[in-house]
C-alpha cells in the first residue's frame, strides 16, 4: 500500500547515468557527466571512467568550481565524508553540495510515540513556510542531519531541544530502532542518504515546542490516523514517508 513512495525514494541505481567520483583511492560519490570538465579544470583527474581529487583536502576548491558554474546551492554547513559507513572520516564538504556530487550524508528522525490505552500516537510537526527544503510538509516531532564530527546521538540531543524543547534526559531515553538507506534522484542531485531512526516514548502531558523557526506547529495524531495520511497523499516530507512506513511495520500499524 506504501510501494509509490518506496519506489520514488529508491528510484536511482549505480551507475545512474553517473561517473564514480573518489578522493584518492576511495570512492565516495556520483557525479553527473557534464560536471566532469569543471571538476577536471580545478585539479580532479579522469582515470577508467571514474574522477578523481589526488589530495583529499583540496575538496572545497572542486565544491568552489561547481558553485561557481551553478551546479551546488552552498548551505554552510559542514558534513564528514566517507567511503563507506563508520570509515574514516576523508573530508567534510558543505551540505549542500553533497547532492552534486552523490556523496553520501547522516541524519537523524526520531518518531515521538505516546502510548494511550487506544494505541500509539505520533507527534507530527508542520514544517515552517520559510525553510528551504518542503516548506508546509509535515514532519517528525525531530529530525536532522549530521553535521561533521558529531554521532547520532549528538545530533538527537541537539535537535531535540532546537526542534522541540526535548530536554537533553528526555532525549537520552530514546530507543535505536532502525538505519535506513536510500538513493533518489531529486531536483537538487542525487540524494543518497542514512538514517539512524529512534523511537522516543513521551509522557502524556509532555507538549513539544519550537525553539527555531524549523517548525510552525505540532499535533498528536493516532497512529492509524498517520499510516493512512502516508498511504493516501504526498503531505509528509519525502524522506519522512520512508521512515514512518517502517515504524508502521514495526508496531504492527493498520490505516484507518
């Protein structure tokens, strides 16, 4: 019932009509053929169809090149690279060039469950008309992406109180719950991206409030009542939808 939004989020295959981009040895991204010469012009190298950068820490001149030729939207903020999961950090890189150049990123969604005698409910939070990613969608109770030289849990903790003025014990009490990964061609590049998903059980009279301007508002919604928002409409932010059809799988969740 959930497969149009799976199939949209998984909707990109290497190669994808992509080259492999490396930092040394290392391959740590995809990039788009015509932003080959670009990158060759700023000191990456082209060997058996893949582009390299020799020297890993002159990566922010490629990013420089590639904004300067209108193919990165920079955000300033910085994300640890790697070749693959809990390797070595080889770089950070500016997150919004991670599209461009398909590497991929960390983030943290966090489903805050309340536990009433009808079943679980979920808080919901309508994103913020101003932000620059799906203004207006809905969204979890917190959600982020992992800035360089932080864990998972750091990230959690930190949102938590941004997002929704979680305070940090509160926070500390959520459960690990699932990774999920995926690989979308969006407008902005190639998003290929890993969730580490927790379940955060709160109080009933907890009431989340925001502190940035991230967030316009939160509801309480039934659980059912959510499951069948995802499976009827394109409300929810698009990598939202993925992370509550497995929550939905693993607490036994039937649309209303």
């Amino acid at each position: 019932m959930f497969d149009r939004h799976l199939a949209r989020m998984t909707n990109w295959h290497p190669p994808g009509g992509r080259l492999p981009f490396h930092l040394g040895p290392d391959p740590v991204g995809w990039i788009k053929p015509d932003l080959a010469p670009t990158l060759l012009a700023a000191g990456a190298t082209e060997h058996a169809g893949a582009i390299t950068l020799p020297d890993p820490t002159h990566l922010d001149g490629l990013v420089e090149a590639a904004t300067r030729a209108g193919a990165c939207a920079l955000r300033g903020e910085r994300f640890d690279v790697r070749a693959h999961p809990g390797g070595p950090v080889l770089a950070t890189i500016d997150r919004g060039a991670l599209p461009t150049f398909g590497i991929e990123a960390e983030g943290v969604h966090v489903n805050g469950v309340v536990r009433r005698p009808d079943g679980p409910h979920l808080w919901i939070a309508r994103r913020s008309l101003g932000v620059r990613m799906e203004p207006g969608k809905l969204d979890h109770i917190v959600a982020g992406g992992m800035p360089a030289g932080m864990t998972a849990l750091d990230t959690l903790i930190k949102e938590a109180e941004e997002e929704a003025s979680i305070p940090e014990p509160l926070a500390r009490t959520a459960r690990p719950a699932s990774e999920i990964t995926y690989a979308m061609e969006r407008a902005e590049g190639l998003r290929r991206d890993r969730l580490h998903v927790f379940d955060l059980e709160l109080p009933e009279d907890f009431r989340p409030k925001p502190q940035d301007d991230e967030v316009e508002a939160f509801e309480l919604w039934p659980a059912p009542k959510v499951a069948a928002r995802v499976r009827d409409t394109d409300d929810f932010k698009f990598n939202v939808n993925f992370v509550l059809i497995d929550f939905f799988r693993r607490w036994n969740i039937v649309p209303d």
